[in-house]
C-alpha cells in the first residue's frame, strides 16, 4: 500500500459544480498537507497548506483535513474550465523537509 | 520577484552523452529539491540540497546522477552518459531556510529527451 492514495481519474464535471478531490494516507505522522496544481506542461503550483486538522479557505477552494481519517480533501467552488488541470496532494511529517506526494487527479471541466 | 527559474526548458541528447540540468532558486531561499516525473507517474523526489551541501540524496540513483548547490550560480543536477529510461521532466523546488515548515515551490520543469 502506498503512504498517500489518490484517485487518478479523470473527473469530469460541467462548468459551475462543486469538486471534491481527495487523499487518504497510512502514516500517522504526517502533520503538514498541501494541494498542489499542474497544468500541462507546466510545474506544480501551491494552491493551499493546511497544519494538522480542519479546514482552510481561499477564495473558491477550501482545503479539509481529518486526521481521525487520515483523509484531506480540496472543494472548489464554482468550478471552471481554466480549473482544468491535475490536482496533486503532498504532505510532511513533522521535522521533514521531504513531502510524500500523490499521483495527482486530472480534473476536467467542460463548458 | 521571480519563481524558481529553471533552464533550459526543453533538452535533447544521444544515449551516452551527459545532461545538466540548472535550477535557481527563489529569492531568498536556500533549500533546493530536485524531483523526476514520469507521464502517468507522480512527483519522485531524487535530492535535497542546501548551499555547498548534500543534506538528502536517498532518492538519486547510485550512478550516474549528481547534484550541486554551490556558493555561487545556480543548482545543477547532472545525467552521466544517459539511457533512454532517463527521458522524464525533471523538476527544481525551493524553500526559505528555517526551522519552521514551509512549503516548496517549483520551476516549470526540464524535459529532457533521449534520442
């Protein structure tokens, strides 16, 4: 079983839904939670970090941990066609400077 | 105040011939991370590196990959006598120093090809 689970896809919404992506993971030491976004060809861009447990909003994302789960999910908003793109997870244990990533979730929205 | 900067882009050479890879980081950051990605793959970290140091180099192939950060000028990330299975986009992210977390950031990458 690989530390950090994430669902490939693609999923494929209409323009305006609500998107969920979601990560599980094995290690309990894992503190530190990131989404990351990639457009092709292009390198992965920090969207949001979250410390522990809860959840964090910026604008149209909101990032949600549960670590009773071992489970964080990204939602977006009134999704968009430019918000096509892979969505990557990563995460940190406490005092490591090398985060764990996921294989990334293609999203695409359609008009 | 520019990203992480990495070049060139794009890289083609011959099986055999040697490739190097440039990263330089954000503006005031000193921690350096060198990742291969692979289509359909996600992001495999190869090595992590500080000014004049190697401080993580678990994920490097034994041979034929080195990295550097020196003093002065860019991170290099350096590809001995390539294969065919080293065609991948290569990947430089940074962070400021300190002891506290803080996440990576990452150029656009270098996709390098084997003829």
């Amino acid at each position: 079983q690989k530390e950090v689970e994430q669902d490939p896809g693609p999923l494929s919404v209409p323009e305006g839904a609500i998107v969920s992506l979601n990560c599980t993971y094995s290690n309990s030491a894992f503190q530190y939670f990131m989404w990351y976004r990639q457009y092709s060809r292009k390198g992965p861009e920090l969207l949001m970090y979250t410390y522990s447990s809860g959840n964090k909003e910026d604008g149209r994302f909101t990032a949600q941990v549960d670590k009773s789960s071992k489970y964080i999910s990204l939602f977006i908003r009134d999704s968009q066609p430019s918000d096509s793109a892979t969505y990557l997870c990563a995460m940190n244990r406490g005092g490591s400077y090398i985060p764990t990533f996921g294989r990334g979730t293609s999203l695409i929205v359609h008009p | 105040n520019a990203g992480v900067m990495q070049n060139p882009r794009h890289l083609v050479r011959r099986r055999g011939q040697e490739a190097r890879l440039r990263c330089s980081p954000m503006k005031g950051h000193s921690h350096v991370y060198w990742y291969r990605q692979l289509p359909e793959e996600g992001l495999k970290f190869m090595v992590y590196l500080q000014k004049e140091n190697i401080i993580d180099e678990s994920g490097m192939p034994k041979e034929r990959f080195s990295a550097e950060f020196p003093k002065e000028g860019p991170s290099i990330l350096r590809i001995q006598q390539v294969v065919r299975g080293d065609s991948a986009a290569y990947f430089c992210a940074s962070s400021p120093p300190g002891g506290v977390f803080q996440p990576q950031h990452f150029g656009d990458g270098t996709r390098l090809s084997i003829l």
